[in-house]
C-alpha cells in the first residue's frame, strides 16, 4: 500500500537582488495533500499547470522531501528509509530526456538495471523480457539517438520497469506522441496494472487518457486537493449540463422565440451560429436532456434536421471549470 | 563487494560507449597532453640549463625530460578526472542524474566508478606514450621491477579519490563548473608538473600541499628517477594515505549533503 498522508513541500526560492542583499521567498507547492495507492489499480493524478503534480510524483519517488507529512510504501518511511522505497518505486516521464542516447537500448536498459543490482544472466533476461514488452527487440542494439520519439518513449517504459516496481509514476508519458502509438502505450500500462499488479499514479493533459485509464482521480489545485472520486462520478458531480447541438437549413424568428422559451423553461442556455454550409447550428445547454422536447419543437415548426449530436460533459470539462474558477 | 564490482563495470561500459565512442577522442587524449609536454619542454629550451643553473638545484638538468614526462602523465591522470566531473552536468541535462538517484545504488561507488571509468580510458594511450619515451629519453632509475606499476596505482588511486570527490561538488551545484577553472590551472602550476615544488616561494608551497597531485608525483619521481626503496617512501605514503583518507571522508560527508540538498531543493533537474 501506498501512502501519502498530510503532505506538503515548501521551496524556498532565492529572489534577484543586489549583490550584498539575499532575500528569500516561500513557495508552497504541495500543501496538505493525501492520498493512497493500491496494487493493481491506476489513479489519475490532475491539475493544470503548476499545480504541483510534478513535484507530488517526485516526493513520491523520493527525488523530493516532503516539508511535512509522511510517505508510506508498505511500511516504509520515504524518507528515513529511501533505499528499501526505491526499490519498490520508479517514473517514467514524457519527453526524450533521461536515456543516454549514443548508448543503444539495451545497452541503456542494462544500464540502468545494473543500478538495482542486476548482474549476469538475470540482467541479460530482464532486459529482454523488457524488450519484447516493449516491441524493440529489433531495434535493441541500435543507437538511441536513431530511435523515433515513440520508440524512446517505450524504451522509457522499458526503463521504468527495469526494477520490476511494485508502485509506478508516469507524468506525462504520452506527451508528444502519435495517437497510435499513444493508443499502443495506454494499453500497456493498463497491462501492467491489470495483468502484472502494479499501482500506477499517472498525470496527463490528454484528459481521455485519464478517463480511459483510472480507476479514481484526485484532482488538484494550488497543491491542495479539491475533488476525488472515479472518474464518472467527479464529471457528474462537476459538470451536470449536457450539451445539444442540431444543424438545421433555415432559422425563422418563431423557432427562435420558442427555442429561447425553451431554455428559459429548464434553466438553460442556448446559442446560434451560421455554418459554412449555409445552414444554421443550434446549441443547447442544460442540466435536462432536452433531446426530446427540441425534436417536438423542430417537428412542430417543420424544420428538418440536418444533424444531432448530444455531448455529455467529460472530465476536461470539469478541469477547464475549474481553471475557469481558479482566474475568476 | 559484489554490487560496487558490477557497477563499476556498468559504469566503465557506459562511459566508453557514452564519451569515448570514436577514436578522434583517442586520438586528441594523446595529442593534446604531448603538445602540452613538448611545448613545456621547448619553453625550458631559451634558458641557460647547465649544472650551475637555478633549476639544477631541484632537477638534474639530464633528468628534465623525465621530470616533465611524469609530471604531465601525473597532470592527465588528474585532469581526466575535473573533465569527468566538470561532466556531471550533462547527466543533469540529460535528466539522466535523477534517474541515477532515484535508484537505490550506493552513491559511493557510483561516483568512484564514474572515475575509475574516465580514468582508464582517458589515460590509457598517453601511460603506453609516457612509458615508451621513457624507455626512449632514459634516465629511468628503478631500485625493482615493482616500482613502476607502483607508481601507476599510486597515481590511479589518489586520481580517482580526487575524481571522486570533485564529481560530489559538482553535485551540489549546475554552477559548480567554476571549479573547473579553480583547479585546473593551479593544480598544473603548483603541484610541481613542471616545476618542482621546492622551487616554489612559502607560500605556494603552501597551494601546492592542497593537491593531492604534489605528493603522488613527490612519490611517483622518488620511485622511477631515484630508484627509491619501498622503505624510503613510508613517511610520503603515509602523508598521501592521510590526505587520501580526508579526501574520502570529505566525499562520503559531503554526498549525504548534496544528496539532501538536491531533496529539498529541488535543484536535480536544474541545468
């Protein structure tokens, strides 16, 4: 079990000055954050930029100190016992840093297995074994510096479960990346967490990947904790309008009349645009599914329809409301 | 014992598939320090060096190239070591530092590792250039077969312990290249490459006891231009010893520090 109870980080941060003058600002990143891991399940971890998603997964990696609070990994304090957490721990960030890339990948992966004390033929088969996983096996012996953005990314997972880690990070893994390779990643780590166990903490800004992925999301702001809760349940409780839009050729004024009627009577909203194609788009927003009494409006004005789509409020939704909020 | 050995093998990999990749690098390790040992040599040259000259005092003026070549093989086994540390801060770049830290390895033998590593390979061809113009110039003074690779190991080890514990400084700060400047030129000037520390005024002769280059090439010059018993060189190896020992101490106390400063600083992916 993973712990993190009552956690905060604090840097402190020198500002310009004069050469003979030092002054020092406090920055609370993380403030009184807690939360809990368990083997075999993924939890989103959420926030916009700057709201200390980096720095929670680096204390939980032990790159960081927690100012205050405690860590836990089965047992064990992350700070006074770092060496037995590590063990257990490793992150796999986005981007093409953290390899050696005029070393080849396995010559990486050996690498850095030899760091957790792997040695021999127990070295020689984790690296394999990670290669296959991680579909490089023909590419093993090429430099890194010839490998594509995708291909340093799944060398970059292959890395982070050289340690066969019983809690794993990832902060941004898909960043950058093709959607079929990111398709192709997300569905090794759900592997990782269903086949192999694992406890995963993922940070993303694709929020579908969240959705995709997590079993529960803890959401944060200005490094405090605002919402937790599956995924469904924190787009429910967050975001209760769904949205309708109807394309529709022609617009007369009783239409709009009775379409402002009708958002007025279900405390809605509602919002008109002229298309491209010369024909009129209508948007609908309201906490009732108002997909009925609109298709009996249009019928009832002989107005066909040129399209529908219903779109249900998602987790970005609740990401950008919140950001919203966070400016207000 | 057996986790610092393979590490140290990983590192040695690492290092020579990482820095030592093409063999211009081979190439310019051995130029570059024999330019620098010719052109020492040529800038005596203008000077009256007969057996009445001030430097005959402290060198024999026969011995002069023996004196140099061991002075700049001394020089490189040092220098390879800032180069190697002053390199600390492409791993922070590469983000591969946290990737070292965040791993249980112990600190320790990762950093002597990483010195024992560039060492090898970045000494390697000048060490066969300097024994074979030794064999060539002569002069060569042994009191027993021993004595050279003595020297070596006197040399290797108190290089990389140096290595050792620039690479920990250079922990604690992406600003630490400075250093670089600090010490490399005044290792070269007062650690007696190419003069003789006793040559030296006080007070340089007080710089010089810093490094620990002037008591291995003290020991090393002792040993292959003296013919120097084992017994004669107790007391230098035991000054050495004792330097060496504060020098690890000063690593091993000064590596929890950085370790934790980088924690609570955040200042690892700092570059």
């Amino acid at each position: 079990m993973f712990l993190v109870e009552n956690v905060r980080k604090v840097y402190r941060i020198r500002e310009r000055g004069s050469w003979f003058s030092r002054q020092w600002k406090e920055v609370e990143a993380v403030s009184g954050l807690s939360f809990a891991m368990r083997p075999g399940s993924i939890v989103g971890l959420l926030g916009v930029n700057g709201a200390g998603k980096t720095t929670t997964i680096k204390m939980c990696c032990t790159l960081l100190e927690p100012t205050s609070g405690s860590i836990t990994v089965d047992g064990y304090d992350a700070v006074r016992c770092d060496r037995q957490v590590k063990a257990l721990v490793n992150m796999i960030a986005g981007g093409e840093r953290m390899l050696y890339w005029r070393l080849t990948g396995r010559e990486n992966l050996q690498y850095f297995g030899s760091l957790y004390g792997l040695s021999g033929s127990r070295l020689a088969e984790r690296v394999d074994t990670l290669l296959d996983l991680v579909e490089l096996r023909e590419a093993a012996d090429t430099p890194v510096e010839r490998y594509s953005k995708g291909m340093k990314q799944r060398l970059q997972i292959a890395r982070g479960l050289i340690n066969d880690p019983k809690y794993l990070f990832l902060d941004e893994p898909t960043l950058g990346l093709d959607a079929p390779i990111a398709r192709q990643l997300r569905r090794q780590v759900k592997q990782l967490a269903a086949e192999q166990g694992k406890a995963i903490l993922l940070t993303s800004h694709y929020i579908h990947e969240v959705e995709e992925l997590c079993d529960e999301v803890y959401i944060i702001d200005k490094g405090r904790l605002v919402a937790h809760d599956t995924p469904e349940r924190l787009t429910r409780s967050f975001c209760r309008e769904t949205t309708l839009r109807v394309t529709i050729p022609v617009l007369p004024d009783a239409l709009q009349r009775d379409l402002r009627q009708l958002a007025e009577r279900h405390r809605g909203t509602w919002d008109v645009a002229e298309t491209d194609q010369q024909a009129w788009e209508l948007t609908l927003r309201s906490e009732a599914d108002l997909t009925a009494p609109l298709l009996s409006l249009l019928a009832a004005h002989q107005s066909p329809v040129l399209r529908l789509v219903t779109e249900q409020p998602s987790l970005e939704d609740v990401i950008l409301q919140m950001a919203e909020r966070r400016s207000a | 014992m057996n986790e610092w050995m393979s590490l140290l093998w990983a590192e040695i990999k690492k290092e020579h598939r990482h820095s030592f990749h093409s063999s211009l690098v081979y190439f310019s390790l051995l130029i570059w320090p024999v330019v620098m040992f010719v052109t020492a040599y040529y800038s005596f040259a203008p000077f009256r060096m007969g057996a009445d000259s001030p430097l005959a005092r402290f060198v024999a003026p026969g011995q002069l190239p023996l004196f140099l070549l061991t002075g700049y093989l001394g020089y490189i086994f040092f220098w390879c070591l800032v180069q190697s540390a002053w390199q600390m801060s492409f791993e922070r770049q590469a983000g591969t530092m946290e990737m070292i830290f965040i791993s249980p390895v112990n600190r320790l033998a990762f950093v002597y590792g990483r010195s024992l590593s560039a060492l090898v390979e970045g000494v390697w061809l000048f060490f066969c250039f300097t024994l074979l113009a030794m064999a060539f110039v002569g002069g060569i003074h042994v009191s027993g077969w021993w004595a050279v690779p003595l020297a070596f190991l006197i040399l290797l080890v108190s290089a990389v312990v140096w290595g050792g514990f620039l690479s920990v400084l250079f922990l604690f700060s992406r600003d630490a290249g400075f250093l670089y400047t600090v010490l490399d030129e005044p290792m070269l000037i007062f650690s007696g490459v190419r003069l003789p520390p006793l040559a030296f005024p006080f007070w340089a002769k007080l710089i010089s006891l810093c490094f620990p280059l002037t008591y291995a090439l003290h020991m090393v010059r002792a040993l292959l231009m003296e013919g120097a018993e084992l017994g004669d060189l107790w007391q230098e190896l035991g000054l050495l010893a004792g330097v060496l020992v504060l020098l690890v101490t000063a690593s091993v106390f000064l590596l929890k520090r950085a370790e934790r400063h980088m924690k609570r600083t955040g200042s690892m992916v700092l570059y």
